[in-house]
C-alpha cells in the first residue's frame, strides 16, 4: 500500500533480516531540530525547538571555535537561549542524550 510521501531529509534504514523483514526509516536528529529566528539581535534570544525528547544541551561557539556559551537543554516543546555575544558569526549546536548532533550557523547582528 502507498503512504503519504516521506519528506525530504537525511534518513538511517535499519534492515532486520527475519521471515517478515521489517524495514524502518528513521528521520536524523538534524531534521529534528533548530533555532530561530536568524539573524538574530545582540542581546536577544534564540528559540530552539525539537522534536526530540531526549535534546541534551547546546553550545555556541564563535568562529575560532572556541565556546561562548552552553547550556542543558531538557525539553523537547521549546527553550530560549540569551545570546550575550557580540555581532558577527557562530555555530549553534545542539545535541541530544544519545550523541546525536545538529549544526545550525546564526548570525547575530
């Protein structure tokens, strides 16, 4: 039987060989998760929303790589992060309990 189409992103296929062979598709945490808006103001914040109940923390680092902010992140509907840093470029990362990350560039005007 044909579905809805599954939307496009990056996808993991499990394979479990037995007599029915079921096939699961899995969407990656990358598509999972995110944050907005950006740009984003000096001094604002950033909302960062999942899918995934398991969202651990994020780190923001500045684009010699060094950290300028992390945070525990529990919650899988919504949270703020202040961004406290100056204008220019950084990479938002969030991660979950299982090691999953997702990479998000944000420029902070």
């Amino acid at each position: 039987e044909v579905g809805e189409p599954i939307p496009g992103g990056d996808y993991k296929v499990i394979i479990t060989i037995d007599e029915e062979m079921p096939i699961v598709l899995e969407r990656s945490f990358a598509q999972q998760a995110g944050a907005y808006p950006n740009p984003v103001a000096q001094y604002d914040v950033i909302n960062i929303i999942s899918e995934n109940d398991a969202m651990d923390k994020c780190e923001l680092t500045d684009t010699s790589g060094r950290v300028v902010k992390t945070r525990a992140v529990r919650t899988a509907t919504g949270y703020q992060v202040e961004i406290p840093v100056g204008a220019g470029f950084y990479t938002l990362k969030l991660m979950d309990v299982q090691g999953n990350v997702s990479i998000h560039k944000i420029i902070v005007k």
